[in-house]
C-alpha cells in the first residue's frame, strides 16, 4: 500500500486525465502544473450576475489542498464579479456542500457547471451562501434553468479522436496487411 502522498499523486494524475475529457465549446480549463493542484475553468455558460443581469462566461478557480482527495477542493470566482446565486457568496467564493473523496474531479466540474446553469436538481435548501439570491431564485422558478447548454460526460469522450480510412491502390487488394491512412480530427 502507497504512502499518502503516493495515493494523492495518483488520484492527481488520475483527476487530470478526466479532464481532458470534459474540454469542450462550454468548459476549457487550464492547470497550474502536470498533474495540477490548482485550475482555472472557463464556463460558456449564460448565468446571472445581478437579478436582472446575466454573463455568457465565467471563470473559478479551484484549489486542491495537500489532503486532496481526502479533503473538499477551494473553488471561488477567479477575476470576475460572482455570480448571483444561492450557493456563492458575495465575495466570490461556492458553497460545494458535502464532498465526496470517491467522486472525480471532471464530475465535480459538471457538478459546478450544472450550479452556474441554475439547475433547480443542484440547488440545495439546506446550503445556501446568499440569502438574496434563494429568496429571488425561488421567487423566480420560471427563469431557471438559465442555460441549457449540453455538458460533457466525464469520461465518455476522448481527448482525440481520429479517423482510420482505407486506402484502396492498385496494388491493394484490401485484403490482410492493406494501407491506411489516420487523420487527426
């Protein structure tokens, strides 16, 4: 058995590898170091700022402490007015609620990006950072969710993906041992 420094490295290293699948048109995302401990994601996302404001993107940050998995990750707003939500507060940082070690990294990520859609499944009652903001968001059901954007499932896609085409010669008969061409997509 690995020490636990052995453990967090692994689950690092395995985090990062989840990531890649989730880059996409609605969240990009950049790390600090391979593997990383500390991202920046971007978030395509329409979210509202203020009541009667909304912003088509978003960036947080997102820490993982030296007790990574073990231990809940720092997520706050990077660089921009937060969002008016139940769960940030005023000063930019999310209320993630309970943590679950098990759980990767990627799938926390859709996790906040189903928070920053306003998905009413997400919103929880019994956690909230704003009061204003849960009092206006249910005072409002008919707003939410704010964006529908379809999120990637982590895992599912892969980072690249190619294309294996036959190529037919003369002197190919597309038997055993004929020629192929991969293209990057």
């Amino acid at each position: 058995m690995g020490t636990p420094d052995d453990v967090r490295m692994a689950r690092l290293a395995a985090d990062f590898e989840e990531m890649k699948t989730i880059r996409g048109p609605v969240i990009h995302w950049q790390g600090n170091d391979i593997p990383p401990t500390e991202y920046i994601i971007t978030f395509k996302i329409r979210c509202y700022v203020s009541p009667t404001t909304t912003r088509d993107e978003h960036r947080i940050r997102i820490i993982l402490s030296p007790q990574h998995p073990f231990e809940k990750p720092m997520v706050m707003m990077h660089e921009m007015t937060p969002i008016f939500h139940p769960h940030v507060w005023p000063d930019g940082k999310v209320c993630i609620g309970s943590w679950d070690f098990r759980e990767g990294l990627a799938s926390f990520v859709i996790k906040l990006a189903r928070i920053f859609q306003f998905d009413p499944q997400i919103v929880d009652p019994y956690s909230i950072a704003n009061y204003k903001a849960a009092d206006w968001f249910y005072a409002n059901p008919t707003l939410f969710p704010s964006d529908q954007a379809l999120l990637p499932t982590p895992g599912e896609q892969p980072s690249h993906t190619f294309v294996i085409k036959r190529v037919n010669t003369q002197q190919d008969s597309g038997g055993p041992g004929g020629r192929f061409r991969i293209r990057n997509r």
